[in-house]
C-alpha cells in the first residue's frame, strides 16, 4: 500500500491536522499523535499493516496484538477516506 500524494501533514493553531487537496474540494482531518506517526512512516513508501504495527510497538510500547489492531483500524480510516493505493 502507498499513501496518496495529494496530502500532507501540518500543525494548525497547535492542533496536527492532514491536509487533502485530491479530489474537487481541499479538506482537512484533525489527528492525533500516533496517526502523525503512522502516516509519516507511510509517507515513506510502500508500507504494510505489519510495517506499521511495529513502529506502534517500538514507540509506545504495544503487545503486538494491540499494535496491529491498531495499525488495521488506521488503515481502514485511511480507506474510508479515499487516502491510500494499492
């Protein structure tokens, strides 16, 4: 999988927040810390599930279980929000 180039991630009067310009209409996403850091790693290439789990487990400390959970329940916003190739 890939992130879709049409995004980049900013700080916004103090809040972290994606900006979208793919598509007819810029739009924007309020996110938290760990999506920041997901999306910079998957801002680096081709990525999986397994790729981001472990970044999850290095950084916070995650039971593996947790951390994937974590990183397919991203994955699936990511989705649902048009942001990601396969």
């Amino acid at each position: 999988m890939k992130v879709i180039g049409e995004c980049t991630l900013r700080e916004v009067q103090g809040k972290k927040v994606l900006l979208i310009f793919g598509g007819p209409h810029p739009r924007y996403l309020e996110v938290n810390d760990s999506f920041a850091l997901l999306w910079e790693k998957a801002s680096e290439g081709e990525f999986t599930a397994d790729d981001l789990a472990s970044v999850l487990t290095r950084t916070y400390g995650m039971a593996s279980a947790q951390a994937r959970a974590e990183a397919d329940a991203t994955i699936a916003l990511w989705k649902q929000h048009q942001l990601l190739t396969e």
